[in-house]
C-alpha cells in the first residue's frame, strides 16, 4: 500500500518552519498508522493508491487551485491546527463542491487522523485492487439463477474487473489429468481418511482449478458445479473450500455477482468469506439461517467431513463458525448496488434438510425484510465481525 502526501506549503508564515512542522506531522501519523506516508511532488501524485494533499497552511489556495486539474479524485485534505490550515481548507473544500469534485478535510488528533487514513486506506487498496482483478467463469451460471448473469464488457468498463469464460470441456480435461500438488489442506483433509477415493477425485478437482487459475493468472472464479455430479461423480466443495483459503476466491453455481461480492468483502478486510444459502427466515425471532456445503478451510475452528447435500457425492464440510458479530454481505453484478448488515451469529446448526455448513443469525426486524422486499439475487456473504462502515465507506468513493 503506498500513501503519497502532496504538500502544498503557507505563504503566510516563515515556510521552513511550517515545513519542517508539519514532516513532523507526517512522521508521527506514519507512525499510528503503521504505513509509510511518503512525500511526492506533483509529477508522481498518480503513482500511489491513496493521495493526500497537506494543506500547509493559510495562503495555499490560489496554489490548490492552479494544480486540482493534476489531483486524483477524491481529494483528501490533511490539516493541522496551527498557521490557518484548518480556514485553507475550508475554502479549498468548498471550491471541490462548487466543481464537483469529491474530498474530504481530514482534521483533528493526530489519534483520530491516523485512524481515518487507515482506515481510508483499506479502501483505496482494496477499490485499486478490484479494478484490476481477473475473474473467470467455469461454465454458465446454473439454470436456476436467472437474475445473476453479467455483461463482460459492461462490468470491464465500469468496475475494471475483467472476466474470463472458460469452458466446462476444458475444466473436465483438466480433471482427466488427475493431477494436483498437495498443500496443508488437502493434506489435512487426507489425513482423516473419510471416503479416501472420492477425497482423492475431489483433490483432482482441486488440482484442475487451480492450474486453471494459474494458466488465466486469476484472482478468482465460479464454477459451474452441478454440471460435474453426472460426468465426474463428484463435487468442487472441496477444491472451492481449498482454493479460498489460499487466498483464491472460488465460488459456486457459475453465480458471478456472489464471487464479485466474495473478492470485495475479502479485499476490503482481509476475513475469509463464507458464501451461502439463505435457507429460512425465522420472522417471530427475527433470525435467519444460511446454509452451504463449501466454506474457506482457515474460516471454521473446526470442521468435519461430509457428501454434497443434493447429491450425496463427494467432500463437503460442515464447519463451525465462531459465534458472534457477523457481517452479511451482497453486490449485484455490476457494483451498483450492495447490502451490508451486521447480525448476531448465534448458532451452528446440523440439520438433516440443509446443506451442510448451517449458521442461524438473529437481525433486526427492518434489516430481514430486506430479504424478501429487495434482495440481490440468492447467495450472500458471510464473515467473522462487523465490517458495514468499512463497506460503506467503500462504496462512498467506489
């Protein structure tokens, strides 16, 4: 993550003084935020994923203003208290709106200005990183989502995410080779020796998605998944569940908007991402339950092994997800649109008429209406802890 910091310096005041201050500043917020804020000149202010602009002092805004054409978009103004800074940027804010240029005046103590650039910085690494992702589908979204189809190219030309459509022959071929390299996962999943050859044709799956991801240089992809119970007698839980938890989204059905919602939700925190079912609505609690068969090996403190709910074939897991804050998360297709609400995950369910990993989620009376007033389509987004104000911040500059 590279912080650039764009000085614009006071003419009102002795200027090596104030500079010299105010690199102070700067050192100090480096420090609480654990990043390095570097200094650049306006030649270089493009080259970093989050720009501020350092108001220097009172005098800077005929300077601000012979140089905004220069600025990337938005425009974050860090201040301090002394020489007029806070008055400059005032003025200079007020201009950004006059013009329609989004900004921000970023002001206080050093505390609460290190948690905002922060926490602005998650953002701008995360929004840097989603425009240039590479996300593939395996197939055609499954026949039953008839809502959660996406335009390549309008998706490319408004997000920056480029897609790309492999074909189900090729991931089979892939299959035919039998091939995978094991890791701590597969390894571990071996090792409890529970059905041992469809764990074995599972880890082959594993195996073709991942040079699939390696041969496209993917971020991640979504698969088509049903279509393998006949030709293969087998599934991809294990292979999704394995390629998520190094860090590679894989998501279900073909479903390209829940994959786009599973790379922002990861990027922007970090947390592993549990996509799922909503399976029932329990109104007179107020609780809902997800379900879903796959999940990312490093989000459950445990788990144990299982067939495919619908087709009893294969590996599928069912995990136990702490309990606690949990955001629910879903974008549509061409991040337009997006829900975000933190709910409270009360339990880890195991029953028989559900697929296998099952979480039970208590949410306001307003927030469930969502689900049956507005949804996004079917999937959504499940993590650890509550992330809404980072999400929304995400989607504020996005």
């Amino acid at each position: 993550m590279s912080i650039g910091v764009y000085y614009l310096e006071s003419s009102n005041a002795a200027g090596v003084t104030i500079n010299s201050y105010n690199r102070e500043v700067v050192e100090r917020l480096s420090a609480l935020c654990g990043q390095d804020l570097v200094f650049t000149d306006l030649e270089h202010v493009n080259d970093h994923d989050l720009l501020l602009t350092f108001v220097g002092g009172g005098g800077v805004e005929g300077r601000f203003k012979a140089v905004v054409d220069q600025l990337p978009e938005p425009v974050f103004l860090l201040t301090t208290g002394l020489n007029n800074s806070l008055a400059a940027s005032m003025e200079i804010l007020s201009y950004l709106k006059q013009n329609d240029i989004p900004g921000e005046i970023i002001h206080g103590s050093e505390a609460k200005m290190a948690k905002r650039i922060s926490d602005l910085s998650k953002v701008f690494r995360a929004a840097n990183k989603i425009r240039g992702m590479r996300l593939a589908r395996v197939g055609k979204p499954s026949d039953w989502l008839i809502s959660s189809d996406v335009d390549a190219d309008e998706l490319k030309e408004m997000t920056g995410i480029e897609v790309v459509d492999v074909s189900m022959e090729e991931f089979f071929a892939e299959i035919a080779r039998k091939q995978y390299e094991p890791n701590e996962y597969t390894q571990a999943i071996k090792a409890r020796n529970w059905h041992p050859e469809d764990t074995e044709l599972c880890c082959q799956i594993y195996g073709a998605l991942k040079r699939i991801t390696q041969k496209y240089q993917l971020d991640g992809l979504t698969v088509r998944c049903f279509d393998l119970l006949g030709p293969i007698k087998g599934t991809s839980c294990l292979a999704l569940a394995v390629l998520n938890a190094e860090g590679i989204y894989g998501g279900c059905e073909g479903d390209l908007p829940a994959l786009i919602s599973m790379a922002v939700a990861g990027e922007l925190t970090g947390q592993p991402v549990f996509m799922a079912n909503p399976s029932r609505i329990l109104s007179d609690d107020n609780d809902i339950i997800f379900a879903h068969c796959t999940l990312p090996l490093n989000m459950p403190d445990k788990y144990e092994l299982m067939t495919h709910f619908e087709s009893d074939l294969g590996v599928a897991f069912r995990g136990h997800i702490q309990e606690g804050a949990a955001t629910i998360f879903k974008t549509d297709g061409l991040m337009s649109r997006y829900f975000a609400a933190c709910g409270d995950l009360q339990e880890n369910l195991k029953e028989l008429n559900l697929c296998r990993t099952q979480v039970r989620i208590h949410l306001d009376e307003d927030t469930l209406n969502y689900f049956l007033t507005e949804s996004i389509g079917n999937h959504h987004m499940i993590l650890n802890g509550d992330w809404v104000d980072l999400i929304d911040e995400f989607y504020k500059w996005f």
